[in-house]
C-alpha cells in the first residue's frame, strides 16, 4: 500500500475553461454513433473519444484493425477530433499474464514486434497523429495482466521499450503516450516507475466517485441530507489530497507541471458500485460532477474524459437515460458548449482541509480557485 504523498507546492491556478472533452461510450464498431449523440447533448461536434484494445491475446495487439479502422473514418470525419486508445502491455486475464509471458520478458525487447506492427496500423490508417496511447493504463491497480506491482522495474523499462519500439515506425516518431495511473486502491507508489520524460507527453489519472474510507460511502441507512453531504465533501477531499491508499488529484497534477506534461483526467463519473453487497458508490452525486468541474475549470488541463457507460464493475452513463437525474442535469448544465449556456463555478468556501498529518488552504495567497500546501509531512 503505497504512503500519502502530497506536493510540496501546488501550482497556480491558471483559469482556462472547460478542458477538452472526450468520452467512453464502449468500443467500435458501434461506438462512434454513440459518440456523436453524446456530442449533440452536449453541443461539442469537437469531442473527442476513448477506446481500449482487447488484452486477450498479442493479436488484439498486432491486428488492432477491427478498432482503428471505425475510429480512422470518425476522426476524419470533422476537424479537431482526437482518440484516447488504451493499448495494454501483455495480454491475459484478470491481474495475471498469458502463459509464458512476462513483464521481464518484454523488458528485453522480445515483444517489441507486436508494438511495431500496431504503430504500422496507425500509420497506414492516417491516424498516428490523431492518437493519444493510454499504454498500461491503471498499472498500479491489480486487475491487469501488466500491473506494476509484479516486477516493477522491468515494467519501467518495458514501457521504454514500447514506446522506442513504436515510435521507430516511419510516420509514427510523433506518437503521444500516457502514463495512467488510477486513484483508489494501489499496489505500489506509482511515481516510482515513471518511464521518464522522454517517454511520456502526458500525465493521466482516472478518478471515479469511488470511495472505501471511512465517513464516506455507503451512506447510513436513514441518513439526512446533511449527513450525505459531509460524506461527499469527506470523498471528494480524499480524491484531492490522496489517503493511505494513494496520490490524489492535487498531486498528479503538479507532477505534470513539474514535468512539463499535459495533465488529464482520462477517466472519471459518478458511481454506483456494489462490492460484496456494499455501494462505495456516491450514486446521484451532483456534488461530486460540480466539484469536479471546479477543478478542471481553474486549471491548464489537456483533456478529460467522462466514461458513459453501465459496465460490470460501475455504473457511471448520464445520457442519454441514466439513474443519476441530478448528476446528469448538473454536467449538462456545466459542460455543455458555452455557446449555448453559461456555465460558472460554484462559490467554493475559503478555509482548510487536513489528511493525514497534511494541511491544505483554499484560496491561498490571494488566488482563488486554488490550493496551497501549509503543512507536509512528505
């Protein structure tokens, strides 16, 4: 369980607007309809998409064709459009690698060929500039083949090694990476297997209205309106500052500035989750979506993305049905195109929030809209 860590200063807050939008609504072929209808309740023709390769065998790897080639007719289709492709580093199921493979194996180079002949895909499909590749994303988690944790020096290097491997194909030297990292559960301190600058152009972070400590959720049976509302301000707290499970929000996000990385939030929503019979969702949390969008609008962020949809293992979709009608008319509110609304960021009161031993100030030094470190014991 990776330690708290907490920036030593936060940069400030740059005022910028509603970042880039993208969203999740499954995979192609039928995913781009389903985008754009996202689009027009949103009034952004300008969205921008997420998709992930299969991670069953190297093949969903190397022939990466039945995904690229929908997305390569939608993102030709209007100006400005951009893909967010999750592309994993080994194959298998669950946290566990397929037979006879290995983080130290690729570490070597033995499975560079598989990355060469996706770069060729992308490539020859037009689209290598078009693609921001979310490689091994959500690796300090211990649900994927290619979680850190297992042999965390050899997945810094493999990780290298990708990204030399597919950015060697002729056309594809300008190939965007992401290094992805999820807030919640970890099973290592994330920032230690960074790959290095040279490595990475952006710093992503998935972030969901998903919470395990204590005086968050479940909310108590019977609970007031008051009571639910100091359990979300206790979750959206913890999802700034990080808790013993993790870094949060606050932090990553100086990371990338101190890195000169584009920051995003590659995968984020409002939940409902059961785990063993118990919601350690925030369910119709309109709360979380303003919060939310308070921190992406007083900052330079590169993108987010919001994921759509009713999965397994979360429900998260706000259009076009949804079971979170607060959440849902809040977002629409705040991030549909500011042509057609106005959207402002909710009064955000001055004062205090400690985690931990750490003591944070909002509105510091005069700028507000930001947060400043007063006590660190990093």
């Amino acid at each position: 369980v990776a330690k708290a860590r907490f920036p030593s200063s936060i940069p400030s807050a740059s005022a910028s607007g509603v970042p880039q939008p993208a969203v999740f609504r499954w995979s192609a072929p039928n995913a781009p309809a389903k985008v754009d209808t996202y689009a027009q309740w949103l009034n952004r023709p300008e969205m921008w998409a997420e998709d992930f390769l299969a991670h069953s065998s190297w093949d969903s790897i190397r022939y990466p064709g039945w995904l690229t080639g929908p997305w390569a007719t939608w993102l030709n289709a209007q100006a400005g459009r951009r893909l967010l492709i999750g592309i994993p580093m080994i194959p298998g199921s669950g946290g566990t690698p397929l037979a006879g493979t290995s983080l130290a194996q690729g570490a070597t180079g033995a499975y560079n060929s598989y990355f060469i002949a996706c770069a060729r895909d992308l490539v020859n499909r037009g689209i290598a500039d078009q693609v921001i590749i979310r490689l091994g994303w959500e690796f300090n988690g211990g649900w994927y083949p290619w979680r850190a944790a297992q042999d965390p020096t050899s997945w810094k290097t493999y990780w290298q090694k990708i990204v030399t491997a597919m950015r060697s194909v002729s056309g594809a030297s300008g190939l965007k990476f992401c290094f992805n990292p999820i807030k919640g559960y970890e099973q290592l301190a994330s920032d230690t297997v960074y790959p290095g600058d040279a490595y990475v152009d952006y710093i992503g972070l998935d972030c969901y209205d998903e919470c395990y400590d204590a005086n968050t959720y479940p909310y108590p049976p019977g609970a007031t309106a008051a009571q639910i509302q100091t359990r979300q301000t206790t979750a959206w707290n913890i999802y700034l500052g990080g808790t013993t499970y993790g870094y949060g929000l606050l932090y990553w996000y100086t990371f990338a500035v101190n890195h000169g990385k584009g920051f995003g939030i590659a995968e984020w929503g409002v939940c409902n989750k059961l785990v063993g019979g118990v919601q350690h969702g925030g369910l119709d949390n309109d709360y979380y979506i303003q919060q939310m969008f308070n921190f992406l609008n007083t900052r330079s962020f590169a993108l987010q993305c919001y994921f759509d949809v009713e999965a397994s293992d979360g429900k998260h979709q706000l259009s076009p049905a949804t079971t979170f009608p607060l959440a849902s008319a809040k977002f629409l509110q705040l991030f549909q195109n500011q042509s057609a609304a106005t959207a402002a960021v909710s009064a955000v009161p001055s004062g205090t929030l400690v985690v931990g031993s750490n003591t944070w100030l909002w509105g510091a030094s005069g700028q507000p809209g930001s947060w400043a470190i007063l006590k660190n014991d990093s």
